[in-house]
C-alpha cells in the first residue's frame, strides 16, 4: 500500500508510505496499482521508500475503529438536531447575524 501525493505547483507526484491522515490531493493505492503509476507528460513521480513489511497496529487502532463503527452505527434521526461530535452535542451561539450557528469559518444556513 502506498499514498499519492500531487503537488500541482511543481507538476510532481509523489509516492510514498501510506499516510496517517487524509489531506486534499492524496490517494491511497494497492501495490498493484502503485507500481502501474503513471503521470501526464512533463511531470515528475518521486518514490519515496515503501516499507517492505505490514504496518504492526496497536490499541490506539483498535480504539479508533471501534469509535468510527459506534459512530456509524448511531442512528442520527433519534438524536437532537445540530452538530455531534463524539457522542456530545456541541454548543454553538448563532452569529450577530442571524444566518445560523456557526463555528469558526464554517456556518450552517438552516432549512426554511
């Protein structure tokens, strides 16, 4: 397994190990296509090292699959209407404007 990476910028694609989280432009693939790689004319594909053996998991992995299945299996109808995170409603002041929450840069416009 191996992560993608595109650096538009520098008309490159890098190819390394698989990545601890997900970031824009990047695309985990299998061996088989990871070897198959090819770019458009005028780029440049890096290949970084890949590890030869399996990644060894640990009780954090365990722990964060278990959270990402109960999350999935929450049936969000029964649940309160706004935003959840962790089992946790979060509490959001509406802005001055009266458009909707809102938290950081993000706002959510309700239904009318």
């Amino acid at each position: 397994m191996a992560t993608l990476t595109y650096v538009y910028a520098d008309s490159t694609a890098v190819l390394g190990p698989m990545a601890t989280y997900a970031e824009p432009h990047t695309y985990d693939l299998c061996a088989l296509h990871a070897g198959r790689l090819t770019v458009p004319r005028g780029w440049e594909v890096v290949r970084l090292p890949l590890p030869t053996a399996p990644p060894e998991h640990n009780s954090d992995d365990l722990l964060a699959l278990a959270d990402a299945v109960r999350e999935a299996a929450v049936d969000r109808s029964a649940l309160p209407p706004g935003p959840i995170h962790r089992g946790f409603k979060l509490p959001i002041e509406p802005p001055p404007d009266g458009a909707g929450p809102r938290r950081d840069h993000l706002r959510v416009l309700r239904d009318h």
